[in-house]
C-alpha cells in the first residue's frame, strides 16, 4: 500500500516530535512519501497529485484548514473535468489531529492527541477498517469548495473572520479566545435587521434569517472538550443540515446557546429557529453581502451561496 504523509508544520498543535512518531509508525506499516506544506493551497495540490500518482492512501497531520485543502485536492476533477462519481478510485484519507479544534478527526471518533490517534489509524490500516462519508459542497460566483463538517453564513463567519484576524497578530485560537471575540463581537453584528432567505427544491422558503448553520455531521465544534450541537442529526451517512436564526437578541442567544450545549437528541426548540435535515440542496440569498465560512476558514462577503450534499465522496481509515 502506498500512502502520502502531509504534514503541516504550521499548525497550532503539530511538532516535529509527533510528526516522526507518526513516520515510524506509518512507515513501517506502508510504503511512505513524506511532504510539508510550505503555504496555503499547497496540500490541495499534493493531494491532487497523489491521486494523480494512484496513491492509495493520503494521511493529513495538521489542522482542520489542512483537511480541508486536502479533501479538495482529493475530489476536484483533473483538468476541470466533472467529479466522478463514489469514493471509488480516490486515494482513502488517514487523519491526526494537529489543529487547535479538530473537529473532523473528532467527530470521526478519533482521540484528540496525534499519538493517541496515530495508534487507533494503525488499528484501522491493519484491520482494513474503513468508513465511507459524505461531503458538503458550497457553490458561490462560480467557485465551488467542499466541506467536512461545517460552513456558515452570518454571524458564525464573522466570528471567524475577527478570530483569523487575531490569529494574524500572532495569537492563538484557544476555545476562550473564540467565545470572548464572539462575545465581543455580539455587541457590534447586526441584530436588527436580517438580510438572508433560504430558498431549494422541496424547501418552503424562510426569510429573515441573520445567520444560518450547515452541518455535514454532528458536533459542529467544540468549546475545550465540550461538544456544541446546533444540528443534533446530522452525519456523515446523511445530506445536509441547517440551523437558521430568524432572531438575534439576548433572550434568543441564550435560549439557543443553553440547548446547543446539552448532550442531547433533540433538535433545539423555538419559533425563531429554522431547522432542515438530511437535505441534497438549498440556497441562502441575502439582501447585502453576508460572511461565509467553510470548515471554519474565512472565505469572504457573497449574496448567494448554494450548498449541496455529496454522499458516499470519501473513505476514511478510521
Ligand atoms: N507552511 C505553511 N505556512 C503557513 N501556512 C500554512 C502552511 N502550510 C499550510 N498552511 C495553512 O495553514 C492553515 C491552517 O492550518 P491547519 O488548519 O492545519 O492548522 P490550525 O489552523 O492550527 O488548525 P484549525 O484549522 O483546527 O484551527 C491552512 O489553511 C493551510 O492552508
């Protein structure tokens, strides 16, 4: 078996101690090509090339943002082509978690420590244990970008922006970082007036909406070891989920922040809530550019984006 190990030695938790324990333990168990990451983008095109190059496995140490350039690198099409179908013929992907969240590595049910996670991978490798998941993926102006677990438009994304911001002063995101800066930034976003509409086949459209949700699986992150479920059903095995919120005030925030928080079920309840589950397709439309996030990565202000389920994409070793 062939593997490629990228390693991004950037992120928030990856060291060169943990980055050769894994090489040994992943060396000895498979034919092993190590590469870096040496700037953004850059694991995407080792992962197109790996397929390319018929590797049969692509192991990702790093972070969140690093899986996710690599699972794009891993599904778009050779010379602009279309996207075959299936996971078939696509490298499988191997995780350790190297980030600051890990929040796909965890809602894999990975440990979140690399050499915790390096020994449940090998387990998996030895035992050809496998699971085959789905992906989301955003379309918006003509680009397209597919995600593991998240994206956001609205007050979600802003809190990334302001949290990538920081990070550009040289400051980490720990969990209170997020939930300060979040805070923080509740007092400046608009609470007033709500510029998107969620509109798709089959969808009674809802307007009004001040931030909306989409999950490809369930936790949508986490707040130190502590997971957050605004969309309790979604999975790897379904389409799509939303969480859209029609109200921004305190009374609202703090009802929906108590119930993402409990371990439970249930959908969060509330007549200012808009919930969809296991959907193939909608669009958020909105009245003046929106913040758009996708796998925690800020990605700018659009108008329209559309969301779209991609099942069975992608097999894990896991
Ligand atoms: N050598 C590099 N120098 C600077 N940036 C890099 C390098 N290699 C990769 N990157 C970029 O760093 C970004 C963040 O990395 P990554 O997601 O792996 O770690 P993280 O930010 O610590 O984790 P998380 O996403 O969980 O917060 C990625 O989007 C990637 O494009």
């Amino acid at each position: 078996m062939r593997a490629m190990l990228l390693v991004n030695p950037k992120a928030t938790t990856t060291n060169a101690r943990t980055r050769d324990v894994l090489i040994r333990a992943l060396g000895a168990a498979v034919e092993l090509a190590v590469e870096e990451t040496r700037y953004r983008g850059h694991a995407a095109a080792l992962a197109a090339t790996a397929r390319a190059k018929g590797y049969d496995v692509v192991a990702v140490l790093g972070g969140d943002g690093t899986i996710n350039e690599t699972v794009n690198g891993l599904l778009n099409p050779v010379n602009g082509g279309p996207v075959p179908p299936g996971s078939e013929g696509r490298p499988a992907l191997v995780v350790i978690p190297g980030g600051s969240a890990n929040v796909f590595a965890r809602a894999l049910g990975l440990p979140n420590d690399p050499v915790e996670s390096t020994g449940a991978v090998l387990e998996a490798l030895r035992d050809g244990r496998r699971r085959t998941v789905g992906l989301g993926q955003a379309l918006w102006e003509g680009q397209s970008r597919y995600f593991t677990f998240c994206s956001g438009m609205g007050y979600d994304a802003e809190v990334v922006r302001a949290v990538e911001g920081l990070r550009g002063t040289g400051r980490k995101a720990t969990p209170t970082r997020y939930v300060n800066t979040a805070l923080r930034h509740y007092l400046a976003t608009d609470k007033r007036h709500p510029a998107m509409t969620l509109t798709g086949p089959g969808i009674p459209t809802a307007r009004g909406l001040f931030m909306a949700i989409i999950s490809n699986t369930s936790p949508w992150t986490y707040v130190g070891s502590r997971p957050v479920h605004p969309t309790p059903w979604a999975s790897f095995e379904t389409g799509l989920d939303l969480l859209g919120l029609r109200r921004m005030g305190p009374m609202a925030m703090a009802s929906v922040i108590r119930q993402i928080l409990t371990e439970s079920d249930a959908l969060p309840g509330g007549r200012h809530l808009v919930q969809l589950h296991d959907e193939a397709e909608f669009t958020l439309t909105a009245s003046r550019p929106v913040a758009f996030q996708l796998d925690g990565d800020y990605l700018g202000e659009y108008e329209t984006v559309t969301f779209r389920s991609t099942p069975n994409a992608l097999q894990v070793l896991v």
